[in-house]
C-alpha cells in the first residue's frame, strides 16, 4: 500500500463526499427525505440523530447495500453511481459496522485479505498483507498480530481489523456505525487517537453515533438528522450537547437526571458467592457477593459480556446457578421447580431485560397481550378458572399506556408496531406497576429515543424514592454514574470494585471495567 | 398500521390463489389435449352438484379438519407434527377397542366414549416424540415421520392378527354393533324433509369436527394455556423469561395434536367403515398440513381450507370418472398445483397486493 490516495483519484479541492437530495421510501416509511449533505476532505463528520431517523439507511446507501429513490452521490466531485458494495469499496469507501463482519477462525491476516485477493492462490496476497499491517500498524497505531485468530481477540482489537480490512482496501472515506458501543472507555480513547492519526493523514471520516460526547470530542462538523430529514449541519466547535439534543429530539431535553439523595433502607437482596456456569459449560459468574438495600440504586458497570446478563438471568429465574440469594431475609431457590420466572414474580421481583425484543416482549403479540406477560396468571385477569378475561385486560393496558405516556396509546396494536422508546414503556409500564419489592432493570435505554431516556430514568428513580431497590445493569457509563446511588464493576464474572457515583469519574471505572483495580493492584 | 384490509387479506388473496393455481392447471390439461374448461366444470360438479358429491366432500372435509386442527395446534407452539397420519391410526385402534369392548346401546353413550378412546390413543401416539423433543432435543419433524411407519406396521399387524375378523378374508377387524352405528346427514335430514343421499357417507362427526375448530380458537385466544402456547411459539426465549416451561408447553401441545388427530378415526372408523380397516387414514393425515397452510393455523381458516381440499378431493374422483383421458396423477398434479399456490407461493401473490394497497392508501391521502 504505496500512498493511500491511488492515482486515478482526482486530488481537488471538490468535498470528499457530496451528497445531493437523497430519497428513499420503504413503503410507507419515508426513511430518508431530500437529504443533502458535504463532507470536506480530511474532515471528520459525526451524523447523530434518534433510532430510526435513517442514519443507517443513508450509510447504507452509500455503500451500496440500498439504491436511493432519488438524488445523487459526488465522491470527490465525480458523480458516482453505487449499486453495490463492490463500487462503494472501488470508489474508496471503506465501512466499519456496528456488528462486525468477521470469520471468527480465520487468522487477522485471512480476514483482511478475504474478497481482496490478488489470484486463486493466497499466498502472495498474504505476504503482501502482512507488510502492508505491519506499515498500517506503525503509521497508524493499528497493531494487532496478523496472526492471531479472530475469536481470541478483544472487541477493541476486532474493530481495528475492520478497519485495517477497509484501509487495505484503500479506503479514503471510513464510515463507522456506532463504533464505541461495544468498546471501555480506554479501548474507545484508543479508536479515536487512530481517527485522529487517519484524519491527519487526509482521510475523511465519517462517524455515526447518537453519544453527543463523542460528537463533541473528536468531529469537526456535525450532522443532525430526525424523522428521516436532515436538520441542520453545524461546526462542532460552534454548538453544545445541549443544543444537539434540542436539534435532535425537537424540544429541550433534560441531559442529566434530576433526583433527591437516596433514603436508604434495610437490604432486600443478598447475593452471596453466586457461580453460574452456561449451556456450553463455561463459568460465566465466578463468585459475586453483592447488595441492594430498599431506596437505592445499585448500577453493575462493565463491558457487556462479562457476567451480568447471567446474572440477570439468575434473579429473573431462568438460568440455573449455585450460591445463595435471599429477597428480604429468605433465601430464594437457584434451581429447580421453584426457580422459574413464575415464581420470582410472586416474590416481589420484577424484570425489564436487557433485550426486549427477545426477551421482554413478544413482538408480535398485541399490546395487551404483552402487558401482562409473565403476569398472566394473576387473578384480576382472570374471568374464570378457564377463561382470562381479555377486556379486562384491555382496559388494563389502556391505562397503564396513559400513565406511561405509550405512543400511540393502541392496545390492539402489535408490540413490533412501537418505537423502541415506546416498547420499553410497556415493559416498564408492566413491571414497575407491579409495585415489586425489587427492580431488575438491564440496558434500559438501549436503542431508546432522547426523549425517552428521560421519561424512563424518571421512572426509575420514582421507584427508588418510594424505597423499593433496584438493581440496573447498564453498559452506558454516563447513565450508570447519573442513576445509580453505588456502581459496582463487573469484569470476566467478578466484581472489580465498588465506587461512590460522587467520589469517581470515567477514568477509573474505565480501569475496573478492563479488569485493573488501581485500590488493589491488578486482578 | 395493517399492510392490507382484513378481507383482502382473508378473502381477495386465496382467490387470487386459486384462479392463478386453475389457470396453471388448465394449461397442464390443454397441455395434454383435453379442455380446461371441462375439467373445471366437472369438478365443481362432482364436488358440490347433488347432495352425494355434497356429502362426500364434506365427508373428506371432515377428515381434513381434524387432521388440520391437529397441525395447527402444533405449529401454534412452533413444532412442526407431521405425524398426524400416525396418530390418526392409531386413534382408530383406540375407536376399535372401545366400541368392541361393550355391545352398545346407543350412539350417544357410545360417541363420547368413543372420543376418549380415540383421542387417549392418538395423543399417546404423539407424546412419545413430544417427550423426546422436550427432554432429549429429538427434533419432533423425523421423530413423528417415523412414528408413522411404525403406526401403518402396527395397525396391518394387529389386523392380520389379534385385531382380524375371522369372518373375513381381508385385514379389517369385526365390525361394531349396530348401537355404536353414527347418524348419517341423510338420516338426521330426512325427519326434517330435506332428501339427502343416502349413499354419501357423511355423519354427525362434521359437526364434532366443527365444535373442535371452535374449542380450539377458544383454547388458543381465550385460555391462559393458549396464551402460553402462542408466546413459546413466537418467541421461545422470550416464554422462558415469562416462566412459561417449555417442556410443559411443548408436551400439551402435542397431546393436544395427537388427540385431534385421533379423532379422524372417529370420523372414518365410526362413521363410515364401522369397523378398522389397515390404511384407512389414506394420508388425509398428510393433507392437514397442506390445509392448516393454507388456514393459516386458525381454526376458522382451517373450516374453510378443510372445505376446499374436500372438494377437491371429491371434484377429483369424479373427474377421473367423466374425463377417461385425465388421470389419477394428473388429478394428484392439478390438486398440487392448487396447494403450490395457496400455500408456497402464497407471497407471490400477497407482497404485490400488499404494495398495491399502500400505493392506493397513499393516492387517497
């Protein structure tokens, strides 16, 4: 790779991606509307907008994976026609997606080099990758070993293969999707110092995110899009979060969470010494003693993957485990017939999961059928020892759909019909007019609009102030530091650490959550 | 918001199924020299022109129904029970054993007891791979295949041995007393002065068959049980999460379908034939899944899919009659083209409408 901009590539002073009156409709659903946008070269360029404002459909046409309705594409002043991901790679497009698209048992190297090799026979393609990364890793702080298997990498250094796959490729236009929302806070200040060194090279990056700090740390000019519209284009350096947000959900938004200190009351839920081995045998939970008293809110931090969706599973009653849990002094059952979902509900321990289209709904049941999922046995909704009385139901729905502030406030509608803001409405609506005794709440706000978060932090905090625990697992560390009155960290299946919200900051969760405990020396 | 109105999507789109599915037919029948236009004039004739070819389509249909709300109830809970043609013979052993075992006086004490036996002995048949599934992961589509073969085995077995007539030459078992005889459609019709045919075989298990589509409904959007069938069966994870047992969902459902199909016998074993005769499901359990398909596993679509495979059924037969040059397997073509239409290419037909629609709602707008 002998200087990244290839000849045949006209070096002008044209935007290195000019984007002209972009439509594109699925049936009924205007996801891009008219959007005309320019980006200068060597620029970085965040696009922010709400889930479901088409940032995503307008990347995808850019790289070739939907042809617009109507507008034009300009890469570097050139009209340029897309149809594929073919011809979005050849005019110097590289994409790295949220959900990486890698062969987790082939080495670094055979991923780089797949659908670019050079003739049927690899190796000379793979010599010449091999020096091609080692140049990469130096001029860009890119390192990863070329040959190690993909499977045994950490998230942070898969996403650099990603990268180095779309710069091998010689890409000049590097879009990324949401890029840190897997990564810890030092693996993402690791990416963006890599952005930086890309920039200063004369790439042009364009960054898609709905993290408004981000925005704020590392983009030159901003993009805000709702409801399919391109809004307005700004300097990053001439605007605020603030005012990102307003642009971005249309009225004022309250950014941090406005609560009370928390009354704290005796402890609801003792965890100690819980083990929990999976399906595949693998011990995912090795030891974890914990606590949640009445009236707070305790936040488990940590990169996903490290042990709290198992642990969510064991309290919500539908993974096996050892150790013990007692809920207000007795000791709940780990395995067995009295360990399911049915019978934590009846405890007083109520469950908004982490994933709620797999888990906490069924998406193609009705509203009402939902809002009494996993409660469907409670007498109020019963007719007779036969029948469940659904008009009952309904009514039910509708009012807790009011009180929630559900959108549009139809019962009938199916739960796939909702926006993700207003999906977790219904699951919180269930849950937390259960009144339970304890509150398990996983991811929350994840794929939930701006306004929504708000809406839905309040709620829990609600709860909290009426002296219920509750215990929040969140991969967000900005909603984890404003909620929660104690953070513990998770990482690899233990807790780290336990921290004060007010005597911490990023930085050293950041430490826990990669396994170093600066109080203790490493793990 | 719905893609299409309820009746476009109930009605306009098997119509538009089927006139696409006899289009095809009719140039396989031009294709080999005869007139399309016949063919379709006989089998609705032979189907539904006197009160005989009425009695036996819903006679099959009959048939179809159970074995159809068998399917559904399954696929309901997402399994897939192929195993309906076992379950059905079997559920006509248990039919057999019951109505031999007393001389009984009359057929409404022994319907009922009749019911239960066919029904125990199909959702055993079933909760053997229904168990499997559940406990051991045995995936439910070979298991219940194989059941299959072991039930066609075990019922020419029992009827070539213990089960077998000695007043008979072929492999049929004694027939049953007259008390357990079923009233035919021309003996409840007659007192009332509507001349039916007394050669049609249909009997009073259509309406049995009617009431089981309706219980079933009840079953599914009514009861906390097909609430909970119909969660594991959109969403397995999402049941287990609700503390909904799979095993428990997985097994009921099945014996459920079992028993369904069970009951076929009574209509075939009971009504008909008034005795067991080897092979007497003739793989109407087969056609149920083609007809809970295209009833898009609700009852009431199934009542209406049951009606339609019935008349082909019946519109078959008679066309081999009155159209020499069409054969039974060009019979078996036309009737899968018709299955082909209405249920594998069913979006063939459904993803245009449903963007026509949208396009009008748009224009109006």
């Amino acid at each position: 790779m002998d200087g990244a901009n290839t000849a045949g590539r006209p070096e002008t002073g044209a935007p290195a991606i000019e984007l002209v009156g972009i439509s594109k409709a699925f049936g009924p659903v205007q996801a891009n509307k008219d959007i005309s946008i320019s980006v200068e070269r060597g620029a970085v360029h965040g696009i922010i907008g709400e889930n479901g404002a088409g940032k995503s459909t307008l990347m995808s046409i850019l790289y070739g994976f939907y042809k617009a309705d109507a507008g034009e594409i300009y890469i570097s002043g050139q009209k340029t026609e897309i149809p594929d991901s073919q011809a979005a790679i050849a005019a110097g497009i590289g994409m790295v997606f949220q959900h990486f698209k890698l062969i987790d048992n082939f080495s670094v190297l055979e991923n780089v080099v797949l659908g670019a090799e050079d003739g049927p026979m690899l190796k000379g393609s793979l010599v010449k990758a091999r020096k091609t990364l080692t140049s990469l890793a130096e001029e860009y702080e890119l390192d990863v070993d070329p040959d190690a298997l993909i499977e045994d990498l950490s998230v942070g250094h898969q996403q650099r293969v990603e990268i180095l796959k779309a710069l091998y490729r010689q890409a000049d236009i590097l879009i990324l999707d949401e890029p840190t929302g897997v990564l810890t806070p030092a693996e993402a200040d690791h990416l963006f110092r890599i952005l930086r060194n890309l920039k200063a090279e004369g790439k042009t990056i364009i960054l898609i995110t709905h993290k408004l700090r981000e925005i704020m740390d590392i983009t030159d000019t901003v993009s805000v899009m709702r409801r399919g519209e391109m809004m307005s284009t700004v300097k990053t350096s001439e605007t605020s979060p603030e005012d990102l947000a307003e642009r971005m959900v249309g009225r004022k938004v309250l950014l941090s969470v406005d609560k009370k200190p928390p009354t704290i009351g005796d402890t609801v839920l003792k965890i100690d010494n819980l083990r929990v081995v999976d399906d595949v045998g693998v011990e995912r939970v090795k030891g974890i003693s914990l606590e949640v008293r009445a009236g707070e809110i305790l936040g488990i931090a940590g990169v996903s993957g490290n042990g709290q969706s198992q642990l969510l599973s064991v309290l919500g009653g539908y993974m096996n485990a050892t150790g013990s849990i007692t809920l207000n002094g007795q000791a709940i059952d780990l395995s067995g017939k009295n360990s399911d979902g049915q019978s934590r509900r009846a405890r007083g321990i109520a469950h908004v999961p982490e994933d709620r289209q797999s888990e906490g709904l069924v998406m193609d049941f009705m509203a009402w059928e939902n809002i009494v999922f996993g409660y469907h046995h409670d007498l109020a909704y019963q007719k007779n020892r036969l029948l469940m009385d659904n008009a009952a139901i309904r009514a039910d729905t509708e009012a807790k759909m009011e009180r929630f502030d559900v959108r549009p406030p139809h019962p009938r509608l199916q739960a796939k019909n909702f926006s993700g803001g207003n999906q977790q409405k219904i699951v919180l609506a269930r849950e937390i007019e259960r009144n339970p005794d304890l509150l398990l709440v996983g991811q929350p706000t994840r794929g939930v609009d701006i306004g929504a978060i708000e809406f839905i932090h309040q709620q829990i905090v609600e709860l909290r102030d009426q002296g219920k625990a509750i215990l929040l697992v969140s991969v967000e560390l900005e909603e984890i530091m404003s909620l929660a009155d104690r953070i513990a960290v998770m990482f690899d299946g233990h807790i780290m650490g336990e921290r004060d919200p007010a005597k911490t900051d990023e930085r050293d969760l950041g430490l826990l959550m990669a396994g170093v405990n600066e109080q203790q020396g490493a793990a | 918001m719905d893609k299409m109105p309820r009746w476009a999507d109930i009605i306009l789109v098997p119509f538009i199924n089927l006139v696409l599915a006899f289009f095809v037919a009719g140039l396989v029948v031009l294709a080999i020299g005869q007139n399309p236009f016949d063919m379709i004039y006989f089998m609705i004739k032979g189907a539904l022109g006197s009160t005989s070819g009425i009695g036996f389509t819903l006679y099959y249909a009959t048939n179809y129904m159970f074995a159809g709300l068998a399917v559904a109830i399954a696929f309901h809970a997402r399994m897939f029970n192929i195993g309906g043609e076992g379950q059905a013979g079997i559920g006509g052993i248990g039919v057999t054993l019951v109505l031999l075992a007393v001389d009984w006086p009359h057929w409404t004490i022994a319907l009922p007891a009749a019911i239960i036996g066919g029904a125990i002995f199909g959702a055993a048949w079933a909760a053997i791979p229904a168990y499997l599934q559940a406990k051991r992961g045995s995936h439910i589509v070979v298991t219940t295949i194989m059941f299959n073969f072991i039930a066609a085995a075990l019922l020419g077995y029992l009827l070539n041995g213990i089960l077998k007539s000695p007043l008979s030459q072929n492999a049929e078992s004694l027939g049953f007393p007259p008390g357990a005889h079923l009233p035919t459609a021309h003996e409840v019709l007659a007192p009332l002065g509507i001349a039916f045919s007394k050669s049609a075989p249909l009997n009073i298990s259509f309406l049995l068959a009617l009431f089981c589509a309706w219980g079933l409904w009840m079953l599914l959007w009514r009861t906390r049980l097909g609430y909970e069938i119909r969660a594991f069966g959109h969403n397995e994870k999402a049941a287990t999460y609700a503390g909904i047992s799979a095993v428990r969902v997985t097994i009921i459902a099945m014996l459920i379908s079992g028993a369904l199909a069970g009951m076929l016998a009574i209509n075939v074993v009971m009504g008909e034939q008034e005795r067991l005769i080897a092979g007497f499901v003739e793989g109407a359990g087969f056609v149920g899944i083609a007809v809970a398909l295209m009833g898009r596993s609700h009852p009431f679509g199934i009542v209406l899919a049951a009606l339609l495979f019935g008349m082909l059924t019946q519109g078959g037969f008679e066309l081999l009659w009155e159209m020499p040059a069409i054969s039974k397997e060009m019979v078996l073509v036309i009737q899968a083209l018709i299955i082909l239409f209405t249920g594998a290419l069913d979006n063939m037909v459904r993803e245009p409408l449903e963007r026509l629609f949208i396009r009008m709602r748009k224009a109006q707008s």
